[in-house]
C-alpha cells in the first residue's frame, strides 16, 4: 500500500511521454507588447474621439503598459529570475 492515496491515472495501453515545456522567448514577448502599447497610443493621440470625454483615461492607460513593459524588459534583459536565457 502507497501513502499516496490518488489512484494512478489509467493509460489504456497508450505510452506515456513526459511532455518538456516550450521555449518561449520572453525578451522577444516583451518588446511585442511594449510596440503595441506604443501604437495604440500614437493612434489614440492622432484620433481626437479616442481621448475625448469619458475616454480621457485611454492614453494613460497606455502610457503605464509602456513604463511597466520597459520594466519588465529591463528586468529581462539584465537576466534576472527566470530569465537567463531571456537575452
């Protein structure tokens, strides 16, 4: 008897492989998102109806995804945690 009182999944007679975990360029991940943000606020700027009224929040909201992005990104990239092959 196991101190483990899960039952063992069944496999019916399928062969279990130990599935590795994905590479994921966080670095690259980052500077995507921080470019978006930067769009969305070039054209919220050039669009007046976009930052006008009750909408007057839009460029602030990107203006923090681009200052918390470039602190992730410089987090990254001087290879911080997780990050060692972020670079």
């Amino acid at each position: 008897m196991t101190d483990d009182p899960r039952p063992e999944p069944p496999t019916r007679g399928i062969p279990i492989e130990r599935i590795r975990p994905l590479h994921v360029p966080m670095l690259r991940v980052v500077e995507v998102g921080l470019t978006c943000w930067l769009v969305a606020l070039i054209v919220i700027l050039v669009v007046p109806a976009l930052h006008e009224g009750d909408r007057g929040w839009w460029p602030w909201a990107c203006v923090a995804g681009i200052a918390l992005g470039s602190v992730g990104w410089a987090y990254l990239r001087r290879g911080r945690g997780n990050a060692h092959d972020a670079a």
